[in-house]
C-alpha cells in the first residue's frame, strides 16, 4: 500500500516503485496538483488508485478513530518499521528498498 501526500511528479516514480497488485492511496497534493500517470503503469502493476478526503467522514467518526488510534498508541499496541527519506533523495531510496525487507517510506521535504 503507498499512502501518497506528495502527488505532483513524485506518482509516477511510486508508482513504478510500487509491488504488483498495490493499493494507492492519494491524499494530498504537497508536490503538485497534477500527475502525469499513465495507463500502462496501472495495468503492468494492478494498481488500485483510491482517492481519499477526510471531508468525506464525520466528525465523530473520526474523532474516534482518533483517540482509539492514540489509545493504542499509548498502550504500546503496534509499532511500524518506517525508513525516512528527503524528497531529493528518492529515486535512491526505491533503489535501496527493493533489496531489503519491506517498510514503509516516510517522505519529507
């Protein structure tokens, strides 16, 4: 799953990145509002491209999720092996990442 705050020109290259059958998930558009993506890269990877707005949920329900997320959190109940990136180093990072274990990617500017 690729959870994408970015968008703008950096879609494509997670895209390319991506494992086959990914779920992408587009949040927001920190690096563009547009993306140049292409219908092969789709297709070749059996990406499902989901768009996703906070707008679209309630008020409560997300408060709820919210400080059960936190609950959770607090009580120690999950942990996320992440690898932290800047944005001018990306293209070394997918390269890195496809000879390791699995993580998830955290981008910043």
């Amino acid at each position: 799953m690729i959870v994408d705050f970015l968008w703008g020109g950096v879609a494509p290259h997670a895209m390319n990145h991506a494992k086959p059958g990914a779920r992408y998930i587009q949040v927001g558009s920190s690096a563009g509002a547009t993306s140049t993506i292409t219908g092969l890269v789709l297709r070749n990877k059996l990406l499902t491209l989901v768009g996703h707005s906070l707008f679209a949920t309630p008020a409560e329900v997300r408060r709820s999720a919210y400080a059960q997320l936190a609950g959770h959190a607090i009580d120690g109940k999950f942990t996320v092996d992440l690898e932290q990136t800047r944005l001018e180093d990306i293209s070394r990072t997918w390269e890195h990442l496809k000879t390791g274990a699995s993580r998830k990617l955290v981008v910043t500017p």
